[in-house]
C-alpha cells in the first residue's frame, strides 16, 4: 500500500480487480462477482447504470459485455438541479391529479433530485400528462409549469428561502439520450447471441442508485425491459459489494479473475445495429 500513497496500512497487500476493456473494468466484474450470475444455469443480464452504462449478459458457460456513452443523467450531470443520491437528494417521487409527494434520502431538506427521483419523476410526469410522447412539458398545465431560458420547465419542489426544485425540457432530453443508449445496448447485446429480452430469467441491475430504483417507472420511460417485475434484482453498489468479497477472500479473487478471462467485450463504437436503435 505504502508504494502508491496508502498510509493507513502502509504493509497491506493491495489487489486490483481485472477489467475486461476500457470501458468495461474492474468495477464490472466486481459486480458480476456479487450477482453470482457466473455461477449459474440461469440466463442473466446486469446492467450497471452510471456515467458509461455497462450491460453484462450470460451465465456460467459464457459472458458478453459492453459499454454504452450512457451521459450522466443519471448521476446528476447534465440536469440542472441534478445531484448524487446523498443527503437532501429528492429519490423517490409520486404525482397525484393535486400534488406531488417526494422523499429525500436523510429525510433532509431538498437540494436536487438524483437518479431514482428522476426516473420517478418523468415517468409520472407522462403517466399524468405533463409530457408528450417526445419527452417535451405540456404548456397548459399552469400551476406547475412555466417558461424558463431552457424552454418550458417543471417545478417539482419550492423549498423554503431556496429557488424551486425543477426540470426543463433540455433536462429530459438529457435522460431521453441516457435512457435510449442504455436499452439499445441490452438489445443489441442479447441480438448479438440470438436471445430476447423475454429468453433471460434475471435481471440484475446495479450502480449508485441501484437498491432505490422504481422499476415500474423505469420501464414506463423505456430505461428497462417490460418483462415480469419478479426477474429484477437490485444490488446497489455491486463494485463496492465485489471489491469487498475480494478483500475477504482469496477464492473471491480467484473467481474475479476467472470472470475477466471469460468474459468476451462488444464494442459499439462500431455497431450500425445499436447507432439504429439509439436513434
């Protein structure tokens, strides 16, 4: 540890979980790790939403990977009133026909809306008529939508002595292009080796918000696959739960190294096929 910095336990061994690619790295196979996906008959797909939205698929016998410019949305960047899921995050919203009922994580007072309150919120927000079928806010609806320098916004939240909480129409045009990249690359992926979405029997999903995540809404906006709700799994932060099982265990690092040596990488860059379905 001592060689690169760590002072702490400057004697300790530090091992580094393998990625497979560029894109593709250690934080993916410590998630893989974690599901236990490389341990079983079952056909599975895992899906890391972040920055770049990895899709894993495949099961003891063999594993397929790749790695979509998902964009930020979903951790923040690109939203105007965006943050990390931490403290005064707004992570789960409700419309109803009179108002809206958000939670913030810490029950804090609101500071932003993270990736789970965000999905929550433009999914209700189409299920209840404040969006078109483009992703663009319905003018009429005064009482909670105004005109602002990025077109038509959303206020979602007024909190006392701060400037309301809310979403433009460039905010969700900035999830529409995360969303889109994210299940283009789980289609392409399974199409890459003949299956489809209704072929796999689990469906893990993984990443900073991934124990939050509403997947009714998420499928709603066409983030994940419309199949039984029963096949998904939430791990949260599977690259933290990996790691950890590596820290504890010599078989674990051994496992993580077998995953990295069986894993085949797909690279989009140059798919006519995913470029098609983005779109």
């Amino acid at each position: 540890a001592s060689d690169i910095g760590l002072r702490a336990l400057p004697d300790a061994p530090v091992h580094i979980v393998p990625g497979r690619a560029a894109y593709v790295g250690g934080d993916i196979t410590s998630d893989i790790l974690l599901s236990g996906m490389h341990t079983s008959d079952e056909l599975a797909l895992l899906i890391d939403v972040g920055t770049n939205g990895e899709v894993v698929l495949g099961g003891k016998d063999w594993i397929v990977g790749c790695s979509t410019s998902a964009g930020p949305a979903f951790e923040g960047g690109e939203v105007s009133c965006g943050m990390r899921a931490m403290t005064g995050a707004i992570d789960k919203v409700c419309i109803s026909e009179r108002e809206i009922s958000i939670s913030t994580i810490g029950n804090a007072k609101p500071r932003g809306i993270c990736g789970s309150g965000l999905i929550d919120l433009i999914a209700q927000m189409f299920l209840h008529g404040y969006l078109d079928k483009k992703g663009r806010i319905n003018a009429s609806h005064a009482e909670r939508v105004r005109a602002s320098g990025e077109g038509m916004e959303f206020i979602v939240n007024r909190p006392n002595g701060s400037r309301p909480i809310a979403v433009s129409d460039d905010d969700i045009a900035s999830v529409i292009r995360t969303k889109a990249a994210i299940y283009a690359g789980c289609s392409v992926l399974l199409q890459s080796v003949d299956k489809r979405f209704t072929d796999l029997d689990k469906v893990y999903i993984a990443g900073g918000f991934g124990s939050y995540i509403n997947i009714e809404n998420a499928q709603t906006i066409g983030l994940l696959p419309d199949i039984p709700r029963g096949k998904f799994k939430l791990l949260g932060n599977g690259s933290l739960g990996g790691a950890r099982l590596c820290l504890q265990s010599q078989t674990m690092r051994a496992e993580a190294f077998d995953i990295y040596s069986m894993m085949t990488y797909l690279d989009l860059s140059s798919s006519k096929e995913f470029f098609d379905q983005y779109s």
